[in-house]
C-alpha cells in the first residue's frame, strides 16, 4: 500500500498558501476520508473523484483511502482540489507515475466532472501568481489556461481531462512548458467614452479632472439626466493605464469574486456602479466563502454611487472604513479575510427628493423639512469624506443643439494633463495628493498670510473640521500641480515640486468643499 503528495493552494483573501494534499492507502475495511478540516465542497469531492476515476477507466483501490489537506488549519472551501485529490490516489495506488522534481515542482487545480472532464475553478489568477513568484509550474483546467497564463505565462500547463493530465504527467509537465511565452494580449484603453461627448457641464469637467489628478473624492449634485453619470464614467479614462503589479492585483481580485475574470477587462481601470439597493455584503464583501465586493472590485479605479441618499445608511456608514485605510476586513467564522480597496468614490445625487430645486424650467414642491431629510440621509462623517462637491445643473436646449459649441477638451486632453500633474506629486511625495498624512500636508501644502486668512475666515463660514481643512489643502495642492503642468501657465518654469500654493489655487479648492446649496 503507498503514499503520495500532490500540492495545490489555498485562497484567503489575497492570499494563496500552499495546500499540501496527502493520500494514504491502507489495509483494511473500504474506507474514504478527507481530513483537514474541508468544507462540505471538500466531501462532496469525494463522490466526484470516485466517479471521475471509474470513468477514467482507473481502477478505485480497495482498503482505507486517507486523504490529508495540509495545513489542517487553514479553511478550504471550493471543489478546487478534486485533482490532487484524484492524481494523489493514482500515484498512491501505482497506476501512473510522476517523476519527483515534477511532484516537488508543480501545483495541480480543477473540478472534476463525473465523466472526468476538469472544469474550471475561481482565483486561479491568484494561485498562478503565487506560483509563478516561487519558480513553480501549474496545471489547470483548459477553461482556466487564458487566465492562469496572464499571472504565469511560462509556466501554465493545462489539461481538458483528467486522462489529459495523467498524460502530460507521463510526458514530463516541464516539456509542456513554452519558457518564452508572454502574457496574453489585451486591448487595453480601447473605445474609452470620451469627455468632449459630454456638452456643457464645464465646472463639473474641472472638478472630474482635478479629482483625477489628485485621487479625490468627489459629489456631483443635479437634476435627474443633467449627465451625472456621464461624467463618472469618464473618470477611469482620464487616470494612467494600471501598471504591472497593480493590473495582477486588480485581475486577482476579479478572479477571486463571485463575477470571475474577463481577460478583457485586463489592465484596466475597474468602473463599478452598484445599485443603491445593494447590500452591505455586496458592497463590502462576505458570505460564506468571504468574496470581495464593489469596494475591492473597485480597487485602483473607480466606486460610483448613483442617488447616494437612496442608498442603507448601513451601508454608507460601512465605506467609512476603506476610505481611510484601503482595506476591508470581512469576519467570518474561523478568521477574518483582508481585501485590499483603495477606490476613488465619485458620488451622485439629486438636490431635493423630486430632483428639480433650483432648476428654472421645472418647479420643485419639495418643502424644505423634505429637502432636509432628505440631505441627511448622508452623515456628515461621510460627507465630510468627500473631497470635492459640484453641481451639475441641467444643459439648456440651446446648449445641446448648439451647433458651434466650444470645443471641450478631450479624454485624451484631460488624461495628459492628469499625468503630468501626478508624476509631480509622485516626485515630491512618492503618492498622491489624497493620501497625504498630517506631517506631509504640513511640509507640502505650504500656504501664505492671506492663504492663512482666508482658510481662517472659510472654516469658520462652512464650519469645517479639522479633517475637512485637511482635505481643502490637499485639493489645493492638486489644483496647483495641475495649474503648474499647463503651458500657458506663469508657473511653468517652476519646476520646484514643492512650491507654495497660491491664494487662487486655495480659493477654487475651497469653493469644491462648499456645500451645495
Ligand atoms: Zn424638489
């Protein structure tokens, strides 16, 4: 009777440790168990095994099978070690062979299907990134090959069967391995919707550029079709294209969640606009099997909240955390799971529970107590969380079928101007204007006397708090960087990306904070 082990990997969060999957036969009464603390998933991959080797044409040995998934304290969930487990009885049992350094050196993933056909499983992006880091080759379910090979494009095998697998096992998996293979190709920042589609709105255009440029938050309030969302989803078309290790953090992601990953969406910026009847584990993540949410869907691009006010206060609350820290820990029985979300909020809604207060061509009959329960759906925390705040008021019929309407800047316009004023403040500070700490602000956001008056005089107006005088010096900070990057600019030669900030640049910054009225 024998012993044998095949690896694989685990998933939480992020995170992908090795999966140790051990296969003991012994003597003795017809015996099948998995110990290791599996998940009902795990259990039920036993009957699958049992079927997928008979219909192999492998024989299912006598005597007690002891199947060991190594950590036993590391919860396992999914049907992702059906193949160890399967191989790991095959080699036990001397029906196929492997030679070692291929046992030692490869990982092994997939479902399999009662027939023996191998189906594809969630976040083998993630495994195969792990994998790749450590030197190590994968095999995967052919459904699961696109995907495996943008993390490790030299080093993925994959297989139809299980019949498949057993053959390239024979064949030696290294041969299978093309060692000069690139990461798949992808259309990355094709047919972008572009700003100058959007007539009009040219306040709301500034504001979407500068929170661009800064990474701030942003509120855009206006009457229902005024083109809120419009300009949101142009927002990820003006920020830089993701670079190497953001764009596999962001696929891990996607591969891990409930909705999986599209080789499509690939190095792009992620748009995510949830309905306001979401709920909080949908937004923030959970369920039984932890899965990421809107806020980690949207890490390093872009969480748009359509009707903010409509959303669960809960739910709102909730986004408090990530905001501050990028992260959000999701609780669940044996652990807790980290996901990172580091999103750039841009919220949307309306001025009055009917939509049309101020707006001259529509009469609103909100009475003001409305207006006011309405406004206060949203916590002042959360509101003052929001950098930026715009109105968008509605686009006049002249305006719309202007035929010789000012030129807007393009998407493209927009998005040289963003990156030039980001790689100023990624010179001076390493990050971007809305991370910047206390200590930073204090060294980079360096205002003058009538600066100083003037802030003194605002905060006392728009009551700010000591966190909102924070975020005006950062948006100022941003609109100089961007003021410092136009040609046309007196400042153009300053190349000193510590230079102060003027008193117009502090007065735009706080005229954004303003609330809207
Ligand atoms: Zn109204």
């Amino acid at each position: 009777m024998g012993i044998a082990c095949v690896a694989s990997r685990a998933q939480l969060g992020l995170s992908a440790p090795r999966v140790a999957v051990e296969v003991h036969l012994g003597g003795g009464l017809p015996n099948f168990s998995i110990v290791g603390l599996p998940a009902t998933a795990v259990k039920e991959s036993k009957d699958r095994v049992r079927a997928a080797l008979a219909n192999s044409g492998f024989d299912f040995p006598a005597g007690r099978i002891t199947v060991n998934l190594s950590p036993a304290d590391l919860p396992k969930e999914g049907c992702r070690y059906d193949l160890p487990i399967a191989l790991g009885i095959l080699l036990a049992s001397s029906q196929i062979s492997m030679p070692d350094e291929i046992l030692a050196g490869c990982e092994f993933y997939g479902e399999l299907g009662l027939a023996g056909e191998l189906r594809p499983i969630k976040g083998v992006l993630l495994a195969a990134a792990h994998a790749a880091r450590e030197s190590r080759s994968i095999v995967v379910p052919s459904a699961n090959a696109t995907e495996a090979r943008f993390a490790a494009p030299r080093s993925t095998c994959d297989a139809a069967t299980l019949l498949g697998v057993c053959e390239l096992a024979r064949s030696g998996v290294r041969a299978e391995i093309n060692e000069e293979a690139d990461v798949p190709e992808f259309a990355a920042g094709s047919a972008e919707l572009d700003l100058a589609d959007v007539r009009g709105q040219a306040a709301a255009k500034r504001a979407l550029v500068i929170a661009a440029a800064g990474g701030h938050s942003l509120l855009l309030v206006g009457p229902p079709g005024a083109g809120k969302s419009m300009l949101s989803q142009r927002l990820p078309g003006l920020l830089p294209p993701l670079a190497g290790d953001e764009a596999l953090d962001v696929a891990s992601i996607a591969s891990v969640s409930t909705r999986g990953f599209a080789p499509t969406d690939y190095a792009r910026r992620p748009f995510r606009a949830p309905h306001h009847t979401a709920s909080a584990s949908a937004i923030i993540g959970g369920g039984p099997q932890a899965r990421p949410g809107e806020v980690s869907l949207a890490h390093r691009g872009v969480l748009f909240l359509d009707e903010l006010p409509e959303f669960n206060r809960s739910v709102l609350e909730s986004l408090r955390e990530p905001l501050e820290s990028g992260v959000v820990a999701i609780s669940r029985t044996a652990r807790q799971v980290e996901y990172p979300a580091r999103f750039q909020l841009i919220a949307a809604m309306n001025p009055c529970p009917c939509g049309y207060l101020g707006d001259p061509s529509a009469n609103c009959r909100c009475a003001p107590p409305e207006i006011a329960r309405y406004r206060a759906r949203i916590s002042g925390p959360l509101l003052d969380r929001i950098d930026l705040r715009v109105a968008v008021p509605a686009v006049s019929s002249e305006e719309l079928l202007e035929e010789n309407a000012p030129e807007s800047m393009t998407s493209a316009q927009a998005a040289a101007l963003v990156r030039a004023a980001r790689q100023r403040q990624l010179d001076r500070a390493s990050k971007l204007n809305c991370e910047l700490a206390g200590k930073e602000i204090q060294k980079f956001c360096r205002i003058d006397r009538a600066g100083r008056r003037l802030l003194a005089g605002a905060r006392e107006k728009l009551s700010l708090s000591a966190r909102g005088v924070h975020r005006v010096l950062r948006v100022a900070r941003t609109i100089a960087d961007l003021d410092a990057t136009n040609p046309e600019s007196h400042d153009a030669k300053n190349g000193d990306p510590a230079s102060p900030i003027a008193i117009t640049h502090l007065a735009e910054a706080l005229q954004l904070r303003r609330a809207i009225d």
